[in-house]
C-alpha cells in the first residue's frame, strides 16, 4: 500500500485549484484511493482559517464534482485539508512553512509540493523552499510538481531548470502535462503496441499525413493576464499537442518503464525537422478571434475582454506544420492546430491514410476512392474509428464510407478526470505520465523560432468569428490542394 503523504498546494485559492485539483482530490476520497493518513495543506495569501478554507472547498466542489457533493465523503475529505497563510516572496513564510510541517503526528515527511501559481513565481518558490531546506529527504520524500509552462521559450527554460536543478534531483520533479493523464491520451499506446495489426501501417508508406487538433468553445475568460502573454502557440501547442504528437510517432519503446518511453519521446521530437525563420510563414499560422456566437449567444471578440491590451496580437488560434524526419515518417506532414473561441469544443487526433496505388474503378459510378481515415477522438467521445470505402447493396458499383467504431466512452460518460490519476501517481512516484526536462527542451526547440518570428511581426493578426473553424487563411499550410482540416468525427 502506497504511503500517506502531505501534499502541500501554493496557489490554493486560484483557479486550478478550484477547478481541477480540490475536485481530483475529492474524487479520490470517495473512490477510497487516498492513502490513510494523507493530508492536504493549501496555502494562499488570503487570510482564512482552517474553517473558512474548508468552506470555500464545499462550495468550490458543489460545482465541479461529479453528480452531487456527498457530505459523508466531504466531511472525511475536510478533516484533511488545512490552510496556510503567507506570501510567497517573504522568506520567513518557509520557515514558519518547516515548521508547521515538522510535526509528523500532523503531517507525513513524504511531501509533494504542488506549484499551482503563475510560471513567472515557479524559480522564487523553488529556491525559497530550497533555501529553507524544505526539499532535504529523510525522513520521507520531497518531490515538486510543476505545472506547464515550464519557461517561456528555450532560453528560459533552460535558465529555470538551472536555477531548480541546485536544489532538486530530476528524480523529484515532477512536469505536469495533464493530457497525458487522458484515458485516451493513454489508449494511443496502447492501440498502436497492443495491436499487431496497425503497426506494419503505421509510417511513411501508408499515411499520407496526421492531424492533431484541440478545438474549445470557450473563450479567454478570466485568464487575460496568464494567456495574453502566452498564447495558443505556448498553451497548447508546446505542450499537449506536441505530447500527443509523440505518442503517435514514436518507435515502440524497450518497455512501458518511465524512462523507456520519455527516451523514445525525446527522439521524435529531436528528429523534428527545424523552421528556419524564413520558412515560419510556410509552417505556421496565427489568428485571434473576433466577436460571434456560441450557440445562441453572442460573444466577445478576444481585444474585448477583460483585461486584454487593445492592440494585442496574441494568438488564440494556431496552427502548424511539421515533419519528423526519420526513416518512418520522413515527409509526411502533421498538421497541429488549437484555437479558442472555435465552434466545438473536440480533441481529435486524425490519421489519414493514402489512396490506393491504382483507381480500380474508373468509368463506374465510383469517381475516386475516398482515403481510409482512423480517428483517435480524446475529447469529449472518448473513440477509435476506422473509415473505410464498402460497396452499396445493389446492381451498380457505387460506394460508400462505413466505419468501425470502438466507443470506449460516450460524450457524457467521463468517470475520472486526468488529475486524479496524475495525482495519485505523484504519490506512487510513478513518473511515466510526467515529462522529462529533455522533452521539455527539445519541445521549446521546435517552437521558438516561430515563437521569435512573431514576437517581432506584430503589425497584423488574422481573425476568426467567435464560433467558427478559424481563418480560411490557415490551409496555405497544405502540402497539396487535396489536404483539408478534418473537424469531426462524421464521415467527410
Ligand atoms: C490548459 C490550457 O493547459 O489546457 C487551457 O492552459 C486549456 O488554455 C486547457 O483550455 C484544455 O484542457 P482540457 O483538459 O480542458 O482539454
């Protein structure tokens, strides 16, 4: 049985928090998968009590739990859960932090350090922790779990691992990418190496290209100050797509052991072919949205919400074209794409397969033999199809598109949500579902020099309608005229 441990939240009061880690935590409470013993101490600068904290959790929880709040389970889930009050600049605060957890009959020596705060304060709070000596093992572990970005672009990432590597061994770091904790994030692996009749498929001579695409409904809301200065290329495409994109392409691994897969991630995304500046325009696309509707209500346009510069050009839209070049994907584009605002809310990975090597059917009713896709859908049906082309009943030779249809979740079926597993995995010590600093590294490689072309472009952004599929603009990122985005899992 896994051993109790304390985990400590820095950010507790904000979004995250709310959102996503009090309502895991609380799922794995009622699902009898804490640890006895394991504590939870949020810290914030607010100042509440223990009381007033685990009131506000009630109430945070009422709306992001699963059905209804049981009050059984809250009050076992309450008598974890203590309050912390300090500022995370005062170096006193780690201190007094020490000694609060020192007492053992209160909290395990096994810590994990949750870092749900803005990525700016990841390198201060580190060091601070360091310098109190919070990270020193024995008796129990002390591990760190950093949430993404890690850095801004290569440089700064670079200098933050630097700046943690004096105080933690990689052993202990723990970078979150919560897609990878998707159940159907994780069924890639195992569609593609638990399956023998996919693989001798799976490369250069059957695909014709791949496309990754994380599209939301939602706009910036109240994210303005993180997300104006990160923007979709950062927020999503240098982090979960460019994770999915490796557990798609990569070789198998020797085994399914941590460093086994992250060694085989790590060589698909070095393999990535460079974008040299002056082929940023042919690579990458940007946009931002404009005013428009989602569903029946009207929205507003990204330069008027709440706390957006009116003359931002962020992108909240993004698009981009790449190539591995190795000897299983070498000139096969992915496509990656990711925008807010857009008009559905999916995460689909689709693999479009070639056409046959000869039209068989020329001069019958079947113009053109439409191409086999398989479709991955992550978000929010959780499936796997196949499309193929079967004749229709009757005399004449016409066809037809039918899939095969794995439904391994349906829309409204979700029964955990990514955190919870990651979570508890951080307690295990299991680090296969977090990535390495050298993954992190050769991520930001691939992005930062589109990253630099734009932050020197910022004359012009295209724009979409709220509610749409973005700009028109964005296929000059086709290889041929034939390619086209693929939205949805409906037949094309
Ligand atoms: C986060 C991004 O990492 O992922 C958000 O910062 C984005 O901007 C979110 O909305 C999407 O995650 P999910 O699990 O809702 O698909």
């Amino acid at each position: 049985m896994t051993e109790p441990c304390t985990y400590v939240i820095f950010g507790a009061t904000g979004n995250l928090s709310r959102v996503k880690l009090m309502p895991a935590l609380y799922h794995l409470e009622a699902a009898g998968k804490l640890p006895a013993g394991t504590r939870i101490l949020a810290l914030g600068r607010r100042r509440w009590d223990r009381e007033h904290c685990v009131e506000e959790v009630r109430e945070w929880l009422k709306e992001k739990v699963r059905g209804s709040l049981d009050d059984a389970i809250f009050d076992r889930f309450a008598r974890r859960v203590d309050y912390f009050q300090g500022d995370l600049k005062d170096p006193k605060m780690y201190t007094d932090l020490g000694r609060r957890l020192d007492d053992s009959s209160e909290f395990p020596p096994n810590i994990a350090y949750y870092m749900a705060i803005s990525p700016s304060e990841f390198n201060g709070v580190v060091d601070r922790l360091g310098d109190a000596r919070l990270f020193d093992e024995g008796p129990g572990w002390k591990r760190v779990v950093i949430e993404k970005p890690f850095g801004y672009d290569l440089e700064s990432a670079q200098s933050l691992q630097r700046s943690i590597g004096r105080h933690l061994r990689e052993d202990q770091i723990y970078r979150i990418d919560h897609y990878l904790g998707k159940g159907t994030v994780q069924n890639v692996l195992v569609f593609r190496f638990a399956n023998t009749m996919m693989e001798p498929l799976w490369n250069r001579n059957y695909i014709d290209h791949i496309q990754i695409t994380h599209s939301e409904t939602l706009g910036v809301g109240s994210r303005a100050a993180f997300y104006d200065g990160t923007g979709a290329m950062r927020d999503m495409i240098q982090s979960h797509l460019l994770q999915l994109l490796t557990l798609v392409t990569m070789e198998p691994p020797v085994s399914m052991a941590a460093e086994d897969l992250r060694d085989e991630k790590v060589k698909v995304l070095k393999s990535v072919r460079p974008i040299s500046p002056k082929a940023v325009h042919a690579h990458a696309f940007r946009a931002q949205y404009r005013e428009g509707r989602i569903g029946n209500d009207r929205v507003a346009g990204y330069l008027q919400e709440e706390n957006v510069p009116p003359d931002s050009v962020t992108e909240t839209y993004a698009a981009l074209k790449l190539y591995i070049d190795n000897w299983r994907w070498r000139d096969v584009p992915i496509y990656l794409r990711t925008g807010k605002r857009m008009a559905r809310q999916q995460s689909l990975i689709s693999i479009c397969f070639r056409h046959p090597p000869q039209q068989f059917f020329r001069g019958t009713q079947v113009e053109r033999i439409k191409q086999n896709w398989v479709l991955l859908g992550i978000q929010p049906c959780e499936c796997l199809r196949m499309e193929m082309t079967v004749k229709e009943p009757g005399l004449e030779m016409r066809t037809r598109q039918t899939s095969l249809d794995a439904s391994l979740r349906d829309e409204d079926g979700a029964d955990t949500d990514a955190y919870e597993g990651l979570l508890l995995d951080v307690i295990d010590g299991d680090r296969s579902l977090f990535l390495r600093y050298d993954e992190v590294e050769q991520a930001w490689r691939v992005v930062d020099p589109i990253l630099r072309s734009w932050s020197t472009n910022r004359d012009f952004i295209h724009t979409y309608q709220a509610g749409t599929w973005g700009p028109e603009e964005s296929r000059r990122l086709f290889d041929t005229e034939e390619h086209h985005w693929r939205h949805s899992l409906d037949p094309d």
